[in-house]
C-alpha cells in the first residue's frame, strides 16, 4: 500500500500534469473547469484522464466524460484495481456512475463548498439539499460502495505539497474566472 504522502503526491501529479492541461483547453471552448482521472493502484500510473465537456452533453461532467473515455478503452483493467481522481467533489450524478461502474474509491481535490464558494457553481449542494435533504457534507463518504477521500486529508502539513497545492488551486481559480466570463452565450443547463 503507498503512503497518505506518496499518493497525495502522485494525485497532485496528475492533476498538474494530466487533468488541468485538458481542462484548460475545454474552459477555453466554453466548458466548466471540472476533470478526473483513472490510475491503476498497484503503480498510480494513468490509465486515462478526461475534462468536462457540457457543451457536447450536459451530461459529460469531468468525472462521466473520463468514464465514457475509460470505457472506450479496448484493454481497460477492472475498475477493483483502480483509483478514481477527481478534481472538485463528484455531484450525485458522477458519484452514482462513479458507483455504477464498479470503482471503490474516489479522491477529490476541491469540496463542494469550494464548488460553491471559489468557484460560483453551487449546484452541487442546491442538488443534495433541494433532491436529497441532505445538508452538506450530509453524504456517507465510506460506505458499501466506496470510500471517498479528500485529497487535503492526505496532504497534511507537508509544506512541498502544500505548496504544490497552492499552485493548483490558483491556476484553478484562473480558470474558474475565465469560464465565468464567457459562460453567458453557453447553453449549458445549471451553467
């Protein structure tokens, strides 16, 4: 099993490395700033990394649009060996395929709250609340299905990758800004 740090570490990685290069070219043609990706867990080597593409499909949030993209995969490995990153706390809709594909696991970078706060797009716990009655954080993140963690539990104090943590979050928030100013055209459902 790989150490809270050298995992954390690895997550970082691949979110610096992987997900927000996509991402960064879908806020560009108007998408949201959401991305995941899938590693294997005996190397946490990629296995596939995908961006959100709402304006394809509203449906194609980062964390679906990478499990349409793994499942296009023609060698794809059991999703028991695998672990599911994603950038911003999965909404109900890609927890529940997160589920239905068969992962045990997802880790998160930014929470809802950050979803809502950082980010202006509180759908996420409008959706848990309003659907659900579930206030937030109200979800069970263990449960029979996976356990979901977050990636700033892991972190810790480590000051390198606190650091590194800072550097994503604020490359983030430059995209958050740039997707809030070119949303107004977009037809995209809960924009």
């Amino acid at each position: 099993m790989t150490s809270a740090t050298a995992l954390a570490r690895r997550l970082l990685d691949v979110i610096e490395s992987d997900v927000l290069p996509l991402t960064s070219t879908g806020v560009a043609a108007g998408n949201k700033v959401f991305g995941a990706a899938i590693l294997r867990k005996s190397d946490l080597s990629l296995v596939v990394a995908g961006t959100n593409a709402e304006l394809t499909n509203p449906l194609w949030h980062g964390e679906v649009r990478t499990l349409n993209l793994f499942y296009e995969l023609p060698d794809r490995p059991p999703t028991a060996d695998l672990v599911f990153l994603s950038t911003h706390e999965p909404c109900t809709m890609c927890m529940s395929a997160i589920t239905w594909a068969g992962f045990d696991n997802f880790y998160y970078f930014f929470s809802h709250e950050d979803s809502r706060d950082s980010f202006a797009i509180p759908h996420d716990l409008q959706i848990l609340s309003e659907v659900f009655g579930l206030e937030p954080g109200g979800y069970r993140r263990r449960n029979a299905f996976w356990t979901a963690v977050s990636i700033d539990e892991l972190i810790g104090t480590e000051p390198e990758l606190r650091a590194q943590q800072s550097l994503i979050t604020e490359r983030y928030a430059q995209l958050s800004q740039q997707y809030q100013e070119s949303k107004g055209g977009n037809d995209i459902p809960l924009g």
